[in-house]
C-alpha cells in the first residue's frame, strides 16, 4: 500500500494520453469523482471544440410545469440534437425578468439552443417546434445573433443571485437531484407541489436534457421554523428521487449535508467500499476531512 502511495506521487495516475485506453481501472475518474477526499488536482488539460457553423436559441414558454417537461422528453426522445435545454419554473423566471431586466411571460419555461450546419439547425429547430407547440408552447422567441444569445444564457447563469434578490437579506440554499429522463415529469411536478404546499421560496432551474434540475431555497436562518422546513423539504426532495431510481445529488455532490443520503442511495456495502478506496489514497485523512464517508 505504501509503495503504491510512493508511486502514485511521483507519476500520478499514471495518465494515457491516447484518445481512448482499456488499461486497467480508470483511476482518474475516481481521482476526479472524490470531491476533494483522495488528493487535489494541481493541473488539468482542457479539450477545446470547435465552433459551428450555425447558433441559434429560443425561449418558450408553456402553460404549465408539465407542458414543458414534456416537451423536453419528447425532445430528447425524437433523437434532436439540442445542443442546450434548460428549464425554469414560473418563480425563476419571474426572478430573472426582474434581475436582469427582460420580460419573458411569467410561466414555466424552456431556454433552448441549436448547434450545426445551417441546414441541420433548420431541421432541429422545426422538429422542436413542433413538439413544443403539441404541448401548447408559445411561438420561440428568437435569439439569433451572439448578443442576444449571450443576453439570453447570462439571465440563466444569473440565477442564483436572481432568486437571492426576491427575498433582500435572506441566504440562498442550492440542492439538486437527478433521475432518469422518463420520471422528469412526475418529480418536477410533484416537487414544484411540493414547494406551494409548503410554503417555501424556491425558485426551479435545471439542465433537464440529463434529467438534472435544481431548487435554490431563499430562507431567513433566523427563522428556525423555516430553517426545518427547507431541510425536510431537501430530504424529501432527494428521497423521492432515490424512489425514480435516480441520484439524491446529479452535480453538487455529497459533501456534509447529504452523507446520510448516500448512504441510502448505495447502502452499507458501497460506504464500506469507498471508505476502504479513502484510506488507501488517504491514510491520515487529511483530504476534505468529514466529507462525503
């Protein structure tokens, strides 16, 4: 075991550079996975793309939660594409009007963005088209050229801080689950219920085209009644989506707040597992300490 620490310092991974490798475990996407737990990393290669030949985005809008969840599964059931698909609830986007000064129509919504040659782009933005307006979505709102495309996902990125200005003074606690994309409909519905049946501030956002979405709870710390509500609320959140064979966390990670979860997301033996793989890397226990085993 100490030999292979040793070697690990002094060729760590033992990385390939070949485009693609069977040799062995694939030891950097542990590395990488571990949230800090096995080690730091001190340099990575970036791979760059290229641009395409054709960028175009849209917004629309829909009647309900349901319309545009549906939309984006049909969507991605149908083969398009889509190079971005982004979901944001009624109180998101209502944020976003006000934060970043646009007016969108305050209804559940569907950022989306084409990438491909000129005919392609035409293709995909028709098939799209179609099924959104089945499901009673507006006519897209074109964002063509590189300013309004930048106008456009700059709003998005700007969500958290979005959500954090509809309660002055108040923090901001992000949780995300993930789930197959079949049961996307059903959880986001049933958690934006959820959030009106509980009272909470809780704007909706999430990269749904992997099943992926994220509610930012604005609360007052000072408030305890509250302070219970959204952590009953974030287990319930995770829970239901361990229920839809999903994950209790599709890109936050595990850290403090959600080891029990994990737990119960990959049993005794899987904590058993992990906990092992740490001290082999770790044996002091001096990476991330406390966190995720």
């Amino acid at each position: 075991m100490i030999h292979f620490r040793d070697e690990m310092r002094i060729n760590p991974f033992l990385i390939s550079f070949c485009r693609k490798t069977s040799a062995g475990y694939n030891l950097t996407s542990l590395f990488v996975g571990s949230e800090g737990t096995l080690g730091i990393i001190t340099k990575a290669t970036l791979r760059l793309y290229g641009v395409p030949e054709a960028t175009v985005a849209a917004v629309c809008a829909f009647p309900s939660v349901q319309a545009a969840v549906d939309s984006t599964v049909q969507i991605l059931q149908c083969g398009i594409p889509i190079a971005r698909i982004e979901f944001l609830d009624d109180v998101m986007i209502n944020a976003c009007n006000k934060y970043n000064d646009l007016g969108y129509p305050v209804l559940p919504t569907l950022f989306l963005e084409f990438h491909g040659s000129e005919n392609g782009v035409n293709e995909q933005v028709q098939q799209a088209a179609e099924i959104t307006q089945l499901n009673g979505g507006s006519d897209f709102t074109w964002a063509t050229d590189q300013e309004q495309r930048n106008k456009l996902w700059t709003a998005r990125h700007n969500a958290w801080y979005a959500a954090l200005a509809l309660r002055p003074g108040c923090r901001g606690y992000s949780t995300d689950v993930c789930v197959p994309i079949s049961k996307l409909p059903q959880i986001i519905v049933e958690t934006k219920e959820d959030l009106i049946t509980s009272r909470l501030t809780g704007p909706i956002a999430g990269h749904v085209g992997d099943g992926n979405f994220h509610c930012i709870m604005v609360l007052d710390l000072n408030d305890k009644e509250e302070v219970r509500k959204v952590k009953e609320f974030t287990d319930r959140l995770a829970r239901r989506a361990l229920a839809m064979n999903g994950t209790c966390t599709g890109e936050h990670g595990i850290g403090i707040g959600k080891r029990k979860l994990l737990q119960e997301e990959i049993g005794e033996v899987g904590i058993e597992a992990m906990k092992q793989i740490k001290t082999i890397f770790d044996p002091k226990n001096i990476m991330n300490p406390g966190k995720v085993v």
